[in-house]
C-alpha cells in the first residue's frame, strides 16, 4: 500500500488544484483520495510526502511506435510489413520490445502509459496495443492488447508502394482499396455473425484472419486513420462516415483549415506531432498554432509524440510549445491525459486520478509545462518505479 500526501492534485476530472492526499492500495488501485489521510489508521503502508508539489496522473502516449521502432538499432525497425498494403492480421504486440530503452526514458519523464503499434506503410496496418511503460513481460504491462485498427491515406502508403511500380500509387487507388477492404470486413462480419448464432455448425466456417481481425471495427474497434494533408483528412472522413466507424484522425496536420467541417462532423482527432521541420510535403503547413485553434473552435483532441519521430522525452516540451502558441494549460496538460486516454478507449483504467483507477501518479520537481520541466517521482501501479535523487537516473530496473 502506498500513502502520498500534501499533494497539489491536479486530477484531471476539474481543472482545479486542491491539496489531498492519496492511497493506492496493494492492488495498485487508487482506493481514496481525501482532504487528510491519517497514517495511523493503516500498517504496512508506504507513505511518500509529496511536499506540496504538482501531482499528476501518469502521462499518456495516444500513438506512438515505441518497442516496434526500437531505439537505435535498425534491426529492432518493425513498424511496417512493407510486402503488402493491406495487413489487419498484425498485432503490434508480437513486435513491441518492452526492454526498448525508451520504456526507461519514458518513465523518467512521466509518461506511464503508451499506445503503440504499426506505421504508416500500408492502407490497413494492424492493431495497436495499449501497455504501462514499466515491465520486462509485455503480457504482464498491457492494458488492452488491441485497442484500435490503423489505416493510412496520404503520402506513406502511396510512395512505400507506388516507387515499386505496385498499388497505391495515387491517392485515389489508396481510397479504393481501403473501401474495398471494408466492404469485404462488412461482408465478412454479417456471415459470421449468421454462423454464429445458427445451431448447425456442421459446414464449419471459412475463416480469413485478416478480414476476421478488420471486422471488428463494425463491432466498436476505434479506427486510427493517419492523415496530415486537408484533402486526405475530408477521404478519412468520408469513408468513415459511409462504413459508420468510430475513428480517430491521427495527425490532423491541416485539420486546423477545415476547422468548420471537422466540428460540423464531430471528429475527434490525435494532433502531433508539430516539433520539428515539416519532413513531407503533405504537412508543410503543420503549426504550433493548431491546437490553440481547434481548442477555441471545441474540437475534441489529444496530443501525439508519435514517438520516435519526437522522441518520447519531447513530449513535456511539445506541450509547454502548443500553450506558448495559444493553447490553453488545462487542455495541453487533457491531451496527454484523460482526452488521450478516452480517444483510445483506456479511460476506464488510466487518464485520470480517481478512486477505483489505477494508481498511475507523477509528482513533478518543475512543472510540466516549464521549460526546465523535471520528474520528482513516477509511480506505476502503485509502485515507485522512478525517484529522482538528483545525481542520478534512478530508474528501478527490477522489472516486474
């Protein structure tokens, strides 16, 4: 059991800092969260002094490919089955190394909790896995082991395939064999759903792992749909909308000048990541003035590294860089928390600081949003995985 007390709590569900302090329990749930707890009334109980300090919840990553583009090591570049542009059969868990290095730089900068998986390279590239960044069992570190389906429009697809002389090479064919894929998933999941509740079973069924793994986006599966350039956000959306998929716009580099037809149709979008030079054409016009608009105008966003791209131990600084441009400090500080937690369909474990979620917590030496931001202490399931002495990265390497 943990203890932490004289927190500045900053819980995510208001806006509001309060002094509370919190118990985790030994399940690493958050089991109260009180004006006072007294000390006395536990034994075997850890208790951490918080002195007043900014506390958190556990940073969020909503996309990134962490553990499947491993640091530094070209052998560990798994992100993209390059041989065929249409591939839901993959699962980012049978390719995330959770010994990756950026597991440990993660915690050191407050970020517990990562949604990882497959690149861009295809039209349909696989499922993401949802994990704590603390563990060297992948199994044991999950939270969900898919979460959501990715699919990519725009320049990736289309190069990666079209320099080879193969489909997609235009936009238009990428469009195509996306909608073409859901009619068969649509086509696929309404059969199996007759066998499923028929009695006679006896002439079996004509499983297809690809096509059994997409048509569960017709049965809640959020989509992620990477998308920078405008006209590729409107296809997203339009495909979207015909097949009646909850989706995601991951990227949304233009969203921002579509403002009025992304609030018409509700979208919800994961922006990032915005540091750096633009890299493609197709999102030259990326600005750190983005969220600061789509906040004003209510659109419903959070924030990517999209990791290693910006590496995750940039995702502080992205931040403070949005609220320096406009963005407002309790939506920059939503977007890698609760609204990065909801738009991946996590928020029932993580997100936020509330009794009966996991004990996810960071207590913060500087606060997130200062340039000079620092980590104090991470806590992951109610564990001190990372305090900061100050001369040292004290990262617990006993993994659970």
């Amino acid at each position: 059991m943990l203890i932490i007390k004289n927190c500045r709590l900053m819980d995510m569900v208001s806006i509001d800092e309060k002094i509370k302090d919190i118990h985790i329990n030994k399940e690493g749930k958050i089991e109260a969260i009180e004006d006072k707890i007294d000390i006395k009334d536990y034994s075997n109980v850890e208790v951490i002094n918080a002195k007043g300090r900014l506390v958190t919840p556990g940073f969020i990553e909503p996309h990134c490919h962490m553990g499947v583009y491993e640091t530094g090591i070209r052998e560990g570049m798994d992100g993209n089955e390059s041989t065929n542009p249409v591939t839901p059969q993959l699962r980012a868990i049978d390719a995330i190394d959770p010994m990756d290095a950026a597991y440990d730089v993660a915690i050191r900068h407050g970020v517990t909790t990562v949604v990882a998986g497959p690149g861009s390279a295809n039209i349909i590239g696989g499922t993401f896995a949802a994990m704590k960044t603390y563990g060297n069992i992948l199994d044991k570190s999950l939270i969900k082991e898919e979460v959501c389906m990715k699919m990519a429009l725009g320049e990736n697809p289309k190069f990666n395939y079209g320099k080879r002389g193969k489909a997609p090479s235009t936009r238009m064919m990428s469009a195509a064999i996306m909608r073409e894929q859901l009619f068969k998933a649509k086509e696929y999941y309404e059969k199996f759903k007759e066998y499923d509740k028929s009695k006679d079973k006896s002439k079996g069924f004509d499983y297809d792992l690809g096509l059994h793994n997409l048509m569960r986006v017709f049965d809640g599966m959020r989509v992620k749909i990477h998308a920078h350039q405008a006209d590729d956000i409107l296809t997203a959306i339009r495909i979207a909308e015909e097949f009646g998929l909850r989706y995601t716009i991951d990227h949304c580099s233009e969203g921002y000048l579509i403002v009025d037809e992304l609030k018409e149709k509700n979208v919800q979008c994961i922006i990032g990541p915005t540091v750096g030079g633009a890299g493609k054409f197709e999102s030259r016009n990326k600005t750190l003035e983005s969220a600061a608009i789509l906040e004003e105008e209510g659109i419903d966003f959070a924030i990517m590294t999209d990791h290693p791209v910006v590496p995750i131990e940039g995702q502080a600084m992205q931040l403070a860089l949005f609220v320096k441009h406009g963005l407002s400090r309790d939506k920059a500080l939503k977007g890698v928390t609760i609204n990065a937690a909801r738009l991946t369909d996590i928020d029932d474990r993580v997100g936020s600081i509330e009794v009966g979620k996991d004990g996810d917590i960071v207590i913060w030496n500087v606060d997130p949003l200062d340039t000079m931001s620092e980590v104090g202490m991470t806590i992951i399931d109610g564990k001190v995985v990372y305090e900061n002495k100050g001369d040292e990265a004290c990262v617990d390497y006993k993994k659970m």
